[in-house]
C-alpha cells in the first residue's frame, strides 16, 4: 500500500468513525451555517440519521442573505432537514459592545435557542461543526459551546479542515472548496460597537465585490474608513486603477469617507491582533 491509499484509508476509517458516532446519538439538532464544515456535519448526520438529524441556521443580521440561501440550497439539494430559529444578540447590550467576549455572547444565545428547540422536540444532542484546525485559534464561542454540552463530532472524529474539504469532495458536496465564512458582526473592530446598520453596510459592501468576481475577502468596518482585505493570490487583480475606482464607487455611497485596500490581502482573523488592547 503506497502513502496515498494509506492516507485515502485513513480518511475513510474517520468518515466511518464520525458516522458510527453520529449513529450513537439517535437524533441532533446541527448548528448550520451553511459553510463548508457545518454543511458536511449537516450531510454526515443525514447519512447517519436520516430525518432524525435537523440542521438549524440562525435567523440573525450577523448572517449574510447569501449564505442563508447557500444554507436553504445546500440542504435542498441533499434532503436534508432544515430550520431557522430567531436568535437575538443584537437586543443584548453585552454583545453590542463588542469586546473581546462577543462570539461567546453570540454562540450563547445560539445554543440557548437551539437547546430550547432540541427539549421541545425531544432531540438528544445539539452538535456544531468545530474541526481540529480551530482548537488553536482564539474562539470563544467554543466556550460557549462547552457550556451547553454541544457535541463536536468533527473534533472527536480528528478531522482537520483540509480532510473535511477532501471527504465533502469526495461526496460530491458543492461546499468542499468554499471560502471560509465568518459572521458579519467580525467585520467591526473590537471596541467599536456592534449595530445591524454597520453589519448591514459591511453586507452590502461585500455583496458588491463578490459581484466583481473575487472569491475570498472581507470588507472591515473602521469607522469612516473601510479598509478591503482580498486573498493574497486575487490582489494582483485588486490593485489596479480601474478597481480602485470601483471600490470608491462601491464604499462611497456606503458613507466612508475613505476607501482602502490593505496591502497584506486576506487573513483569517486580522482584528484578532487589536485584542492586547482591549
């Protein structure tokens, strides 16, 4: 057996693994975001379970319009049971305020909701789609997910974000070359309070320049300043004159008085390094 069967093999005996444990559970509610590695948890659990398995997308401003229809799509196309649930950071103070601890508000009230959804249906376990890669970033909505029992199958499983990539190829899931996705409410600087008007911006920003053809980005919210983050092998395209007057065409009707393109290109969580200061 040469060293790709065996790492093809391997991935299947974790496949194999996640399915058995999924099976183990009897029913689950999936927090479902619809990105790559929730939308293979929401397909596993449906392979498992059937429609014992119910994936939930949170009815939030925090969430693109887009990925909600990518999430109703997605479910669709693979006979997947799926929900919204209203979720309400937005009416909390500690959350709007935007400090270091505003993914653990948020992942809260989310598994508040979802925990709530789970007793009234009689469904045993709620379960999120946290991989290995994400145990060593800051991510306090893990915590929050502690709190609530969540299960995290993926990490029990050990998989990592490049397998669940491969494994959701290998099914035939259009998720399984997605950018990675974030809510929008991570766009805001930490300090700067969070409002559905400034996520609303950011939104529409970012709808804009996906209409441009780039595939990973994030518009960030400073103020009056927006400054553009795109993936460093896009920001050739991006640094130009032409686009530079269509971001400014973009952002200024927006209502920033600046519009920038930052030099470094994307990176996943570069508000992440203001958190010494707050």
């Amino acid at each position: 057996m040469d060293a790709i069967e065996s790492k093809q093999d391997a991935l299947v005996l974790k496949q194999d693994a996640l399915l058995g444990a999924l099976r183990e559970m009897r029913s689950v509610i999936v927090a479902y975001s619809g990105g790559a590695d929730s939308a293979y948890l929401a397909w596993a659990a449906r392979e498992a379970l059937g429609d014992r398995a119910v994936a939930v997308t949170a009815d939030s401003a925090s969430l693109p319009e887009s990925h909600k229809r990518d999430a109703e799509a997605f479910a669709k196309t693979h006979g997947i049971r799926h929900e919204y649930i209203e979720t309400h950071e937005f009416s909390n103070p500690d959350y709007l305020k935007n400090d270091s601890n505003r993914c653990f508000h948020c992942k809260d009230e989310l598994f508040t909701r979802l925990d709530e959804l789970a007793r009234a249906h009689g469904i045993e376990h709620v379960i999120y789609g946290v991989n290995v890669d994400d145990l060593g970033d800051y991510r306090p909505g893990q915590r929050a997910a502690k709190l609530h029992q969540a299960k995290a199958p993926l990490v029990d499983a050990r998989l990592t974000k490049a397998e669940i990539r491969e494994l959701s190829r290998r099914a035939g899931l259009e998720t399984w070359d997605r950018p990675a996705s974030a809510c929008l409410s991570s766009r805001i600087p930490y300090g700067t309070p969070v409002t559905i008007q400034n996520v609303k911006t950011v939104e529409r920003g970012e709808e804009a320049i996906r209409a441009l053809g780039f595939r990973q980005f994030r518009v960030r919210f400073h103020g009056d300043v927006v400054r553009i983050e795109i993936a460093p092998d896009e920001l050739d395209r991006a640094m130009s004159v032409e686009m530079a007057r269509r971001f400014t065409a973009i952002f200024k009707p927006l209502g920033f008085h600046y519009v920038t393109l930052d030099l470094e290109g994307y990176r996943q969580g570069s508000l992440n390094v203001t958190l010494a200061n707050h």
